[in-house]
C-alpha cells in the first residue's frame, strides 16, 4: 500500500503588531489565506493566539470558517492579555515578546503554567462552544503538553523545526520532520516504549530543506557559533525556500518522491505577522500547486487534527521515517537522507562525489526535561538530544565535523556515487553508492563495501553539544551528555580508539542505546 503523502496547511495568527513600524492590517493576510483556501476547496488549520480573542475582525473571520474544512485551535505564547486574564503579572516590556523567559512556558512556575493553560481552554470554550483539539507552538516544555493532554485531551501538537540559536532559542538533534510520539518526561525525545510516551503525536514544522537547512549558514572558519540560517517552505522566503517558485517545485517533488518509509509530510502556511504583502507571492503559487498535486492523488492536504488522529489510529509507537533528496535544489551533486526511529536519527550526506554521515543523534525516553521543575529566567532556552556526530555545531576551525569513511589501505576517503533508495523491511531502508551500502533499521545502521574501510569521528569544537567519553573497548563506547549514559555497540568493526572504528570483513555495525 503506497505511503500517504500528507500537507497541513496551518496558519496561525496573533493580533499584536509583532514588527513595529508596520502600518499593514495583518487581518488582510488572514482574509487572503481564507480566500485562496475556500477558492481551491483546501482543508487547513487555524492557530490562535489569546489576543485574537479581543479582536472583534479576526473572531469574525473564525467564525465565518466551515467547520468542514477548517479546524481552530491554540497557538501558545504568552502575552500580556493572556498572563493578565491567568491573574499574573506581565513582566515584559511590550505586549508581546518572543523571549523564553517571558513569552513561552518555560519562564513560570508549574502553578502559574497551569494557571495560563486553564485560562486559555477556558476562553476558548466560552468563545467556540468546544475546547480546541490541536495545539500549536515554536517551542514548549514537556510539563505543559502532558497537562493539557491529560487535562483537556488533544488530537495533534505541532512544534518548530530544527534550529540552533534562530530566534534566540535552540531545538536541536530531534525528530527530524514528520512526527512522532513524545516521552512524557521530555517533549523533544522520541519515547521508545508505548508506555512512556504521550498519546499525542507531535509534528515538526516550517518544511524544511533536507539538504540545505541543517547546516544553512555554516562558516567553518569562523571562531564565532553563529545562529542557523532559515530555508524552509515558508512563504515568506522568496530567494531560497517557500516563496520562490523553482525551490517549492523542488521541494514538494523530493519530499513527496515516496522514500519515506512511513508517511510524507510538510507543513504550509504563514503566520500573519509576515503580511500579505511579504507573503502572497508565495501562497499564491503554493497553495494553487498544493491543489493540484491533491488532484492529481499526489498527496492529500487534510487539517492538523485529521493527520493527528490518523497517525493514532495507525501507529501505537512512533515508526522509523525517511526524507530524501536526489540532488539540491540548486546543485545536483549534492544529496542527502534522513532516517529517523524512535532509537536515533542519521543523516547521509553526499558532497561533490564524497559520502558522510553529517548528523548522528541518539534519543531517550528518560532524559529529563530541562524545565520540568526549573523556570527559565534567561531569553534563550535549548532543548538537545544524546549528541555522537554533529556536523553543525560540532564544526570549526576550518573543519567540518561528522563521521567520515576512509579506504583503510590508501586512507583516501571513500566516493560516492548517486545515491540508491530502497525500503528493504518494516522500517528498514538500504543506501546504495556505488561500492557501499547503507542498511538503515530501528535501533541502527550497518556500512558494508568490497575492502576494508575506517569509520572516524571528526569533532573540531568541543565547547558545546558535545559528549564526554566515559569509557570505550573494541565493541562498546559509552558517552554522557545531558546526565544520560549513553553509547554505541558494535555488531561488526572494531573501536582502535573512541574516534575510530576499524571494518570487520568489510562491515561496521552500528547500535545506539543507552544504559
């Protein structure tokens, strides 16, 4: 049976002015995205913010929606409205902000999170009549989604991206696209067990540009960390990404390509805070060409709710997902794969005819979140993943880090040619390059080849995300970050030190777990 290729068109809206100086109505936005939506029979997903319940336009707008096409929920930050209605004192310095310690969960006490929630739901029903299914966020802490999922109950949650530093807060080493179920102890860690996840599935945002975004920005020579660059489907990035014709195209024909193992999916849409007129251009090619891959039974473009209620229905735990692109969008000799599970995530990267593996990041349900019983008193917030080969914030020095393959004789590395998807199994996948071959599965990967070959760990900062080897032997290494044990077992291959695993018979096994 063909995998669903699915696209959540969510827009979300605030009432306040984020971008002072700015004399457009963002309601026109709003009316625009309905317009466009109801001409080409869309089915999409409204996010609120609190304020909108103040503004007399944009409830007008709600309501006028058909609840057959439509959906309305929560889009979670906090503003001033919504921490006075909580009984709170507003600590910020304009109505709205985007500081963690202010403008999100993580800067109250669990009291005072609750006191927020409550408030939200509460004006929601009184407005609607129902309390809303779908929760969205850029970013938020693992007690408030375990609340309002035991508290009011919820088809599907959404959050950000991939970033490191945009926007001032950090959501690295995650699920990488597609969704999946939550540990209840720390929203941004896959559960590996149905009993320690939440029930809601938890969809990343924004489409990202699978070869391009992970390290979109990187200067490996800087002395500096800089905060990642955006490429994503927004429709408000009209050079490269979403508001650019020939990058959309590109995008929506390799994530959709159906090399996903699970399910395709993106997200599409824009906050109104970008204005109609930074954003037209390309809701006005995205949507119509949205529509058309619906009609031709390319994908289906359904709301947030409907995909969350899908996926519960299909997976009692999170499955492993693929995202690949055969050539970037501006350079065919660049290719890239993402494979995630519940264990791990990988990226394969291809680069000017030489393979590495750019990102290996392992999960666990036990790590705890950093803000569980902590209040955010600073602008920035992270959350991380277990970190073994990062080839963003690992870089530098002239050095781009990851874990690279040499010929164990030559010590040349090791060249690719095009790359070769094929799902081999439930949840497994295989990677052909010419003489390797990547076997992708669960709980870890194996690199076979004609030859013996070297696996090395390039590292070229260690100041940050980076784990301390606690001990290692020629089959295990055992890692801490985070204050979890965790490590890599070797099936095949040999460690000739904590950098290095040497082939075996032409094979390195790979197993991520923690301890």
């Amino acid at each position: 049976m063909p995998q669903r290729q699915i696209v959540n068109i969510i827009n979300f809206i605030r009432a306040v002015e984020r971008y002072p100086g700015t004399d457009e109505d963002k309601r026109e936005a709003v009316r625009n995205q309905i317009r466009i939506m109801d001409e080409l029979s869309l089915k999409g997903t409204f996010l609120i913010l609190y304020d909108v319940f103040e503004d007399e336009e944009y409830m007008r707008l709600m309501r006028s929606l058909d609840p057959e096409r439509y959906e309305i929920g929560i889009w979670f930050e906090i503003e001033q409205f919504l921490c006075e209605a909580s009984g709170l004192v507003w600590r910020g310095k304009t109505r709205w902000e985007q500081y963690c310690d202010t403008g999100y969960p993580m800067g109250y006490t669990k009291e005072e999170r609750k006191r927020i929630i409550d408030e939200f739901f509460r004006r929601f029903k009184a407005e609607f009549g129902y309390y809303p299914r779908v929760f969205g966020t850029w970013f938020c802490d693992s007690f408030t989604l375990r609340y309002i999922s035991e508290t009011y109950g919820l088809d599907a949650a959404c959050n950000c991206k991939e970033q490191y530093g945009t926007d001032g807060y950090t959501l690295w080493g995650g699920y990488y696209a597609q969704g999946y179920y939550p540990s209840s102890k720390n929203i941004f860690m896959p559960a590996q067990k149905k009993e320690n996840q939440l029930n809601v599935p938890v969809f990343r945002m924004l489409g990202s540009d699978p070869v391009y975004q992970y390290d979109f920005g990187l200067d490996v020579n800087s002395e500096k960390r800089e905060a990642q660059k955006v490429i994503t489907l927004e429709p408000a990035y009209p050079d490269r990404g979403g508001g650019c014709p020939a990058w959309t195209d590109w995008y929506f024909k390799e994530n959709f390509n159906g090399e996903c193992l699970s399910f395709g999916y993106a997200q599409a849409g824009q906050e109104n805070c970008f204005q109609w007129s930074g954003m037209k251009d390309g809701i006005e090619y995205q949507f119509p060409k949205i529509a058309e891959l619906q009609r031709q039974g390319k994908i289906v473009a359904e709301r947030l709710g409907e995909t969350g209620k899908w996926y519960k229905e299909t997976y009692p735990v999170t499955p492993a997902s693929a995202v690949t692109a055969h050539g970037a969008f501006d350079d065919p000799g660049k290719s890239s794969v993402w494979y995630n599970s519940r264990f791990y995530r990988v990226n394969l990267y291809c680069e000017d005819g030489r393979i590495w593996i750019r990102d290996l990041h392992a999960f666990c349900e036990t790590a705890a979140d950093p803000y569980e019983n902590t209040v955010c008193e600073t602008k920035a917030a992270t959350y991380e993943t277990l970190p073994v080969a990062d080839g963003f914030v690992l870089s530098g020095h002239g050095v781009r880090s990851g874990l690279y393959l040499y010929d164990r004789k030559t010590g040349a590395p090791l060249a690719c040619d095009e790359m070769k998807f094929t799902e081999t199994g439930e949840g497994e996948c295989a990677v052909e390059c010419g003489n390797l071959r990547f076997r992708l599965f669960e709980t870890g990967f194996e690199i076979a080849r004609k030859g013996e070959f070297v696996l090395k760990n390039v590292i070229a900062r260690t100041e940050e995300h980076c784990p301390a080897v606690l001990s290692y032997n020629e089959k295990e290494l055992r890692l801490a970050y985070l204050g979890v044990e965790y490590g890599v077992r070797l099936s095949a291959g040999i460690f000739r030190d904590p950098m290095t695993v040497v082939s075996e018979n032409g094979r390195v096994g790979i197993e991520l777990e923690s301890f």
